[in-house]
C-alpha cells in the first residue's frame, strides 16, 4: 500500500510540474534546439515509479515532501526547455532555496559544497560557449542537482545523461549544425540517480 500511495504522490507532483510548465509563455530560440511536445506520459510514470521506491525506503514526511517538490520541478524543467529551449529559474532556484533553506536551520554546510561542485564546471562550460553549447539554466540545474544527490552521485548522474544526450544527437543525425534540449538529460539524471542516495544529501 505505500509503495501505491507513494507512487500516486508523486506522480501527481510530476503531473503538477507538467501544468506548471503549461503557464511558461515563451519564444522559442531561432539557434535553439527545435521544438517539441514532451513525452508527458512518461514524465508523469517515471516520477511515480520513483515515488514508489521511495515510499519503500524512507517515511520521513519532510524529506519525501522535499523529493515531491524536486520532481514537480524536474518535470516542469523538462516541459519548458523542449518547447522553448529555456529553464526558467523558478524551477531551478526555487527548490534550490529550499534545500539550502533547510541546511540554515539544521546548521550543515555540506549542501552548499555539494550545490558548488558541479555548478563551477558547468559555470565554466557556459562561459566558454557563452551559452550557446549550454545555457545558464542548465548551469543552476546542476547546481540543484548537487543539493539534492551529492557531488559525487551528481558528478556521476551528469556525466551518464551527457554521454545519453551525445549517443541521441549522434544516432539522429544533424551533426552541431542541430542542437538539443539538455536539460531534459540533466532532470532525467538527478531523478534516476535520487533513488541511489536515500536519505538524500540536503538532509542527511
């Protein structure tokens, strides 16, 4: 029974974040990637199916309300930048306060650190690129996606959706001449790898 109230919970947090997404009004960039609907089907299943095995590891009702609230913002992350190719910072660092929020009160420095580790190559990569190869929505969802696993964990997820969204742009075709929605490989990463690190890191 938990693990079906657990993946309804948060498949409708991943449901939220599709409508969520639905309010952002936006053109879409002429150098950006082209746009597309999102598999919402899949978005809202893989978030329940999370929610699911979270419900068999943890009954911390704040951390699995903290976890709602990251997949509500993934999936609106998702949502936004395939249509529009942009990461609005409300779903980035709207969460993102929240965890590091959190870590005030309890006193622990190490969210901030895990936050920083990936945010500064990222930071770098988009200032090279002066963010045409990646924006600065994706840098700040980086950021969010070390609060919530770890540097190491975060580290790890990133690496594996980077080499995910090259083997898809390469199998497509187009070359560089065609570029992709990123953020979507990144969302992707943190949700598959959050069930790898409960109790996660902003609140261990």
């Amino acid at each position: 029974m938990d693990i079906i109230l657990g993946a309804l919970f948060f498949g409708i947090a991943g449901y939220v974040g599709v409508l969520l997404a639905g309010t952002v009004k936006a053109q879409p960039f002429e150098d950006g990637p082209v746009p597309a609907e999102p598999p919402i089907l899949w978005i809202v299943a893989g978030c329940a199916v999370i929610g699911g095995f979270v419900a068999t590891h943890t009954t911390d009702a704040p951390q699995v309300a903290l976890l709602a609230v990251v997949l509500c913002a993934l999936s609106a992350i998702w949502c936004t930048d395939v249509r529009y190719g942009i990461v609005p910072d409300a779903f980035t660092l709207g969460p993102l306060a929240l965890i590091l929020g959190i870590a005030l009160v309890q006193k622990q420095a190490w969210p901030f650190l895990y936050a920083a580790v990936p945010f500064v190559p990222f930071a770098v990569t988009a200032m090279i690129s002066k963010g045409r190869g990646m924006g600065w929505g994706d840098v700040k969802l980086a950021a969010l996606g070390g609060a919530v696993l770890g540097a190491q964990t975060a580290l790890l997820a990133f690496s594996v959706g980077c080499l995910v969204a090259v083997i898809y742009a390469y199998l497509r075709g187009g070359g560089r001449s065609q570029p992709i929605a990123f953020a979507p490989y990144l969302a992707g990463s943190i949700g598959l790898a959050i069930p790898l690190v409960l109790p996660f890191g902003a609140l261990r």
